[in-house]
C-alpha cells in the first residue's frame, strides 16, 4: 500500500532585533525543520531589519534545513536599481525563491508611486533577472481573503491577483483569516475569475488578547466573536495560548480536508506554538 502523502505545511520567520537572539531564532529553525517544512520564508524589514539580516537567516535555512529558503522582498522604499541589486545578492548568495509584496505606504502617502508601484512590477522584476547562470525559481504573491484594505471591491482584488499572475507569479499565499469558509469562498472566486495559480492558506495562532488586539490593528481584519470570547474566558496566559492552539488546529484540519494545497503558519520565531498547532491537528 502506498504511503500517503504528508499534507504540506511552510513557515514565516523573522530576523532578530538584536544579534544576541540570532542563536534563539536558529533553534527555532532547527524545530521547525523538523516536520520537513516545504518552505521557510524570512520577512524584510520587520523591527528595522537590513537584507544583510534577512540574508543571514536564508543562508542558514539553505545550510542546515530541506527547507527551501524564501526571501521577502517589497517594492515600497527600492527603486528598480535598488530592487535589481537586491535581487542579484540573494541570487548570488543561492536563494531563488521569493515573496514578492508592495509593502505598507510610509505615513501620510496614499497611493504607491516609484520605480516600482505594485507588487506585479516585482513580480516582472524577478523574472527578468539573471546573475552568473542562476534565476529566480518561484515567485510568491500575496493574496486577500476578506480584501485588500485599499480596494474598492471584491472584482478589484482579483483583478489586482490576476495581474500579478501574468506578470509571472506561481504561488499566492493568503493574509491571515480565522474562519475556514473565508479562504473557501475567496479561492471559489478567484478561481471563476481566471486565477490559476496554488493559493495557499496562512494561519497566525493568536495565543492572547493582547496579541489578537495587535493583529485586528495592524491587518484590519475581524475576529470571530467565539474566538474573542473564548480568549476572554481566561486570565491565565497558558489557558489563552491553548485555546488559541486548539483554534488553529481546527483550521488546519477543516483546510486538509477540504482539500487545501497546505498550511503556511506565521511562527512569530516562536516554535512551540506552530509545532502544537500541527500535533494537535493530526497533520505532524
């Protein structure tokens, strides 16, 4: 009998603030590796982060893990000179697989503007460049279950996906939702809309109030309310970071068996909480 295929689950890390926590994050890695991720991507610019930072830690995963590492890179603050040079030093440095993202507007600017406005002029970038016989392999995109924050409406979203996919884009992966039926009906549509591409799910395990009120603040998502009751029920921090690991792991067993290409689970470089979440599930 053949061996059933183990359902495919991937990772987000970040650099450090401070060099001195660069062995914390290599160990997380380290886990995190062991349930044979199919990627481990490493945000740019988070906490004051440099490319030199953000290269450190995709070297690592490309020496020590299977993990293919994943580079993000945004357009907001490059130019096309800036971006291109980028680019040419994670190539060189053997790390062919990228998250493409406009990135947040600084304050007070409202609308993209620059070299390289949109994330699909990114996306156009990345297959154009070439350096000493290596190319970029998969470019990744970001996608939104309950919409963009700055789209008109649904019809804009898509056509704003359907860009970047001509532009060159292999693989979508979602804005973090809490509701299963949110990615569903959001990948039904894309697909009616034209949308070829692998969309996959990414799930952040709110593990306290506190955190879920940070998280609605930064995405301007909404909570469900029995999520929110349900953290409220306890003022013990243990009990709030249970129910929010039982919570995710519902999610990544609705998603399984819903048929979704796999799992990408936002780690916040703390590997206990993901590595329950997918104990819990049933999927590692």
């Amino acid at each position: 009998m053949a061996t059933p295929t183990a359902f495919p689950v991937s990772f987000e890390v970040y650099p450090p603030r401070s060099p001195e926590h660069l062995g914390d994050l290599h160990e997380a890695i380290d886990f995190l590796s062991t349930t044979s991720p199919d990627f481990i991507s490493v945000t740019f610019g988070a906490g004051g982060s440099s490319a030199r930072d953000s290269l450190g830690v995709l070297d690592y995963i490309h020496r020590t893990s299977s993990a293919l590492p994943l580079a993000h890179l945004t357009c907001v603050g490059n130019t096309r000179d800036e971006a291109r040079g980028l680019i040419s030093s994670f190539l060189e440095a053997g790390i062919t697989h990228f998250l493409a993202l406009r990135g947040d507007l600084p304050l007070g600017q409202i609308a993209p503007r620059g070299d390289l406005p949109h994330a699909s002029d990114l996306v156009a970038l990345l297959r154009d460049i070439q350096v000493e016989n290596k190319a970029v392999e998969k470019i990744a995109v970001a996608a939104f279950p309950n919409g963009h924050p700055e789209s008109r409406d649904r019809a804009e979203d898509f056509a704003v996906l359907l860009k970047k996919q001509e532009a060159g884009a292999t693989l979508a992966i979602t804005q973090l939702f809490f509701v299963v039926e949110e990615y569903e009906n959001f990948v039904s549509e894309a697909r009616r809309a034209g949308v070829t591409m692998e969309i996959l799910p990414a799930i952040m395990p709110i593990t306290s109030l506190g955190r879920l009120a940070r998280v609605l603040e930064l995405t301007g998502e909404t909570a469900p309310q029995e999520l929110t009751d349900a953290l409220a029920a306890h003022t013990n921090s243990e009990d709030q970071k249970k129910v929010g690991i039982e919570w995710s792991a519902r999610m990544t067993q609705r998603l399984r068996d819903g048929g979704a290409p796999g799992v990408h689970l936002y780690a916040f470089n703390q590997y206990p909480t993901v590595l329950s979440v997918l104990e819990e599930a049933g999927v590692r």
